[in-house]
C-alpha cells in the first residue's frame, strides 16, 4: 500500500515537471508581481460591487452583510476549490463530507442539501431546483480567472428573488480583455492532482477571447469508523469567453461552458452558454440585458435503485438603471425563467410525472433616496414572483445607512426572503437507507419512503440586521454585523408508522412527508478586523456566533427540528496572514476555529493551512500548499442518509503548484 501511495507521488511529481519544462520558453506575462500586491484599506473600501442591488456600489456603503473575496485573497489562499475558499469567510458554514461533497451555508440550516444559499457564477443561477441547492463538486471554475467573490450573510430576495434566504454568493469571472496571452497551472500531491491550461487573445479592434481547460482528480478520503476507502473523484471543464465593446456606449459579453464531474455516485455533466449586454444612453440612463440557457444531467446509482434527472433551464432579465431624479436613484428589471425536468428512475424512486415544465416570472424594483446628502440613505425595494408551485411571492427589504463620519457607515435592514418547494417535494418518491441490518430490527435494513406533497407551502424568513463598518486608523478596518431571523412554515418531515415490505427484498419502512410544520428563530453575529500592520503584512480575524431556536406544530412527530440547529456550528473563528519575504517570497497561513456539531458527533476543532510562494519569475511562479496541519485527520460533518453513521476522516493534505504565464 505504500509503495501504492509513493509511486502514484512520483507519477504526479513527474507530471508536474513535465509541464513545467513545456512552459520554460518566457514571453511577456500579463501581469507583473507588483500588480498582484493587495489592495489597501480604502481601494477596498472603494471597490464596486454589485451583489445587494445589481448596481455597481461602494463595498463600505453596502447596507448589509458583504464580504468579498479578491483575485488575490484567491492567489495567496493556495486552495483549489471553491467550497475551500468560502471557509475564509466570517461566519459561513464550510465543512467537507467526504472527497468532492460538501455541507456549506450561511447563519445555520448546513446540510449537504442546504436550501436557503442562492449561488451564481457572473449572474448565472446554479442552484438546482430538484433539491434547492448546489451540487458543488459541479461548481469547478478555473480560479485564476475569477475576478472576485461577492458574498451577502442574510437575505438578498428583494434583488435576487427566491431561495436567496440566508445568504446570496456571485463569482464574478475576468473580463477576456484582461486574460491575454496563455496561462498554464499543475498540482500535484498526496490527495490530489490536476491542471489547466487557458490562452487569450484580442480579436478586432475593442475585442477579447479566451479558452481553457482544466482536470482534476483527487483521492478518496477515508471512513472513520472503519476504514475503508470510499469514492474518488475527477473532473472535466471547458469553457471560453469572448468580451467586446462595438461603440463607446456598448459592451457585449458571451460566455459557455462544459462540465463533468464524475464522483461514482452522483455523476454530474453539463453546459451552458450566457450572453450579457449593456448600454449607456445619452441621457445617462443604463439598460442591460442577459440570457442564458443551461442544462445539466444528474445519475445516482445503487444497489436498489437508479435515477437519472435531465434539466434544462432558459432563464432572461432586463434590467434598467435610470437617470437619478433629485434625491431618489431607481433600478428595475423583469424576468423569465423556464425549466423543464425529464426524471428516468428504476428500482425503489420514481417521480411522477417523469416529465415536467415549470417556469417563474419576476420584477423587481429598488428606490435608494438621498435623506441627508452624502450622509443618511434610505432603500426601499421588493421582488414580485409568480412560480408555479406556490403561486406569488413578495419579498421586501427596508434599508438604511448612516455615514457618522467619513470613514465609518452604520446600517440596518428589515427583509423578507423566501424558500419555495422544489421537485422532489412535490413529484419525487423516493426510498433511502437510514439504517443497516441489525439485530434489534430482525436482521433487515429500515429504509425512509419519501412521499410527495403537492400542497407545500414556502418557507419565510423576516430578518432584522444592522452593522457597522468603522476605520479608526489608515491600516485597521472593523466590520461588525448583527442579525435576528424569524423563520415560519420551515420544512419538516413527517414520521408514519413502520411497515414491512417484502418486495422487492425484505425491509422495514418508514413512511416521510415533507410538511410545513417548523418555526422558530436564530441570532447572532460576525465580526471582523483587517489589520495592514505593514506594506508587506497583513493580518484578518474574525469571529462568529450563531444560536438557534427551532420547534415544531403540536402533534408532529419529525426528526429534523431538534436535529437541523445541531448541524452548524454555535462559534467559529478565523485568523489570517499574508507575508511578503525577501526576494520574492510569500507566506500565508490561515488558523480556523469550528465548533461541534452535536447531530454528528463532531468535535469542535482547530487546523491550520499554509502556503509557502516563490514568484521564480514575473510569468513563473511556485507554491508548497499544506491544508489541515495540525493534525493527521479530523471530521468536519457528518452522513445524513444513514443514522448514527461516523464522520468521513477528513486528512492532512500536502501538493506542489506550478503556474506558468506567457
């Protein structure tokens, strides 16, 4: 076994030198290091996002919870997941299940199938209406080209719509402009190993494209308990870009993609191909338009039964921005989107019908008022949806900041968000394990039936948040927020009495139906300080706390009431540093808190990743990443499915990177 494991090392360490030595010829690279050092307090504070009003806005000025991730934040963070990087956000709930599945949130509700997180790459919905949630080893982007990550802890549905409950993430990919020229990056180690290669050129007089692809393959983790290894996982994406701006008053973007993302069971493929435009008009006023379709195929198979989902999604939004008119700056927009369902199952799931089509039309429109000039705002906005599961839905948001002095902003929020019924819990029966045979069951496994209910309602949410950003002093920056969430109609599932059935092989089964039967409320906090003690040190920490109070009706009988508040962390904490040595060498460490997870019997833990980086050259640069060093394992979740089941042994994990520009 171990000369298994060193000879595979040597195989990807050979790999990796290969591709370094087709990469030895230099050219011009893109960027310089002196273009990759990080951003200031005030250039961050001055950065535009758009994430809370889809209008580009100053990050200190936004009325909410927004954090954002940088190009460099990204760089310097060695990881090579998405789900990896949102763990050096305050307050998100990141936990690893196993080699490619993940558990992530935000302010509570974390499961594998968290359905209260809207997640987008560039606008892009990728949160799958089977379940209400993302399949994030699907969620694969080539990290070099995302510009940024804009997150939003709390509710964003008065922009966004529905199931942008707890928490809105954009990844915002580079404009083709800004990737000319080739990149090519490998990793190798002890848990995983891939690469990419990406070539951009400019194409006319005003425009850009480029093209990547990108594989990846990482080992299996472990079970704890027993041992055994449990599945791999690799990855396939292609995808290109091509941005042009055909008049001073015009930008046009096109953008596709395609994926698979094999990890035995599910596998998951897929595409899509999004076009955005905008225009300025004379007056000043800003139209914008986007389109997209997209399909993606899901395949579960065990020993009992198939089931292979087949979506395809046309989804269009008109956005205008219009010319300030005194003290009020309005934006609106409408929407359409259509999705159509092909479900093929055989065994013990079935959906019925196999085959549907649903669609959901949107507006939206936000007033942001100038009370006090340059110091006192007021938001006013909604969301107005039709869906064809529960019909309409309004989701409000009342905002206000407050600029005390220049370098500090005061906010607050009333919002309401909501979680609409997905396929599953409306046409979807399915069974699943929840125990293996065992003596005090006669010797047969008990397996859960789901059961449809047509007649579910949407979760709610009304949130009331307030923070306050603050910088005392030219390198120190202080973001405090607080958050109060009252919740109603939250999905629980209904317990019916054991039966036995002998077909088609002897088990015990217990009847569940998804019902509306949960209310209560969570509150808590993140708070962040951002400390530039020199030009060439920067250090971040954070702390979070969330407490949850979750009941349910009288006479229901589910399991995930007392259960679901038990499967996020009550205190989390994080600390970061990024160092810049001499002669082109960079050391960047991030120590983590979590705390434990009742439900899975998960401790609470601390671990410690590092990266050590050498900028060989302007277009070359190398990195030793080390992940979860402080101890040989840990668990970070739990198995949902299965009752009582261990953790997954989440390992120590140490590669090599190479980046390559020309």
């Amino acid at each position: 076994m171990k000369h298994n494991k060193l000879s595979n090392m040597r195989l990807r360490l050979s790999t990796l030198a290969t591709a370094l030595l087709f990469a030895m010829p230099t050219f011009a690279a893109d960027k310089t290091i002196e273009d990759l050092k990080e951003l200031s307090l005030e250039e961050l504070a001055d950065m535009q996002v758009s994430i809370l009003s889809k209008k580009p806005e100053r990050l200190a000025d936004s009325a909410a919870a927004v954090f954002v991730l940088t190009s460099e934040d990204i760089r310097r963070s060695g990881y090579s997941t998405i789900p990896e990087l949102l763990r050096l956000v305050p307050g998100m709930n990141v936990a690893r299940i196993d080699t490619s599945e993940w558990a992530i949130s935000s302010r509570g509700f974390n499961s594998r199938f968290a359905n209260k997180l809207l997640v987008m790459v560039d606008g892009r919905s990728v949160y799958n209406s089977l379940f209400s949630g993302v399949y994030w080893e699907a969620l694969d982007t080539l990290l070099p080209d995302i510009e940024r990550i804009e997150i939003i802890r709390g509710p964003g549905a008065s922009t966004w719509g529905a199931n942008a409950v707890n928490g809105v993430i954009n990844i915002i990919t580079k404009n083709a402009t800004d990737t000319r020229g080739g990149l090519a990056t490998a990793h190798a180690g002890n848990q995983q190993s891939g690469g990419a290669v990406r070539y951009g050129t400019q194409t006319g007089e005003s425009g850009s494209v480029r093209a990547y692809v990108k594989y990846d393959d990482r080992d299996p983790e472990k079970k704890l308990a027993s041992g055994l290894d449990i599945k791999d996982f690799y990855g396939k994406r292609f995808g290109a870009r091509g941005d042009w701006e055909p008049s001073s008053d015009d930008a046009l973007s096109v953008q596709g993609e395609w994926f698979d993302a094999n990890a035995e069971d599910p596998w998951l493929s897929g595409g899509n191909l999004m076009a955005q435009w905008q225009h300025i008009r004379t007056s000043g006023a800003e139209d914008s338009f986007q389109a997209y379709y997209s399909r993606f195929e899901m395949e579960t198979n065990n020993e009992n039964s198939q089931m292979r989902e087949l979506e395809d999604t046309l989804d269009f939004e008109y956005r205008h921005q219009f010319v300030p008119l005194g003290r009020h700056d309005l934006i609106g927009g409408l929407g359409y989107r259509w999705q159509r369902s092909n479900i093929h199952s055989e065994g013990l799931n079935h959906a019925e019908p196999p085959k549907r089509s649903y669609s959901r039309i949107s507006a939206f429109i936000q007033d942001e008022i100038a009370l006090v000039e340059d110091r006192w705002f007021l938001t006013l906005g909604t969301k107005l949806e039709h869906n064809d599961f529960t019909g309409y839905e309004i989701q409000p948001t009342i905002r206000t900041r407050w600029h005390p002095q220049a370098n500090s902003t005061l906010w607050a929020s009333v919002s309401r968000a909501v979680r609409t019924p997905n396929r599953a819990e409306h046409d979807v029966a399915a069974e699943q394990l929840a125990l293996p045979p065992d003596p005090s069951t006669g010797g047969l496994p008990v397996y859960f039936r789901t059961t449809t209910n047509r007649v579910m309602e949407s979760e709610t949410l009304i949130a009331y948040e307030a923070g306050y950003r603050w910088q005392p002093v030219k390198r120190l920056g202080m973001d405090l927020s607080l958050f109060y969430n009252d919740y109603d109609e939250l999905r629980t599932l209904e317990l019916g009495d054991p039966l036995l059935d002998p077909q088609p092989f002897p088990r015990w089964i217990v009847p569940t139906t998804a019902e509306n039967r949960m209310q209560g409320h969570s509150y808590g906090m993140e708070l962040t300080a951002d400390w530039r003690l020199t030009d060439e040190l920067r250090l971040q920490a954070w702390y979070s706390l969330l407490k949850m109070n979750l009941n349910v009706d009288e006479g229901s009988n589910s399991l995930e009431s007392a259960e679901i508040q038990k499967q996020s962390p009550e205190q989390q904490a994080g600390l970061r540093s990024a160092l810049n040595l001499p002669h082109d060498m960079e050391l960047d460490l991030f120590l983590r808190y979590v705390g434990a997870l009742e439900q899975f019997k998960v401790d609470d833990y601390v671990e410690l990743d590092a990266r050590i980086g050498w900028n060989v050259k302007d277009n070359l640069s190398l990195s030793l990443v080390g992940r979860n060093l402080l101890q040989a394992s840990h668990g970070e979740f739990g198995t949902e499915t299965i009752l009582n089941a261990p953790p997954h042994d989440i390992v120590r994990e140490l590669f090599l990177r190479a980046e390559f520009k020309y």
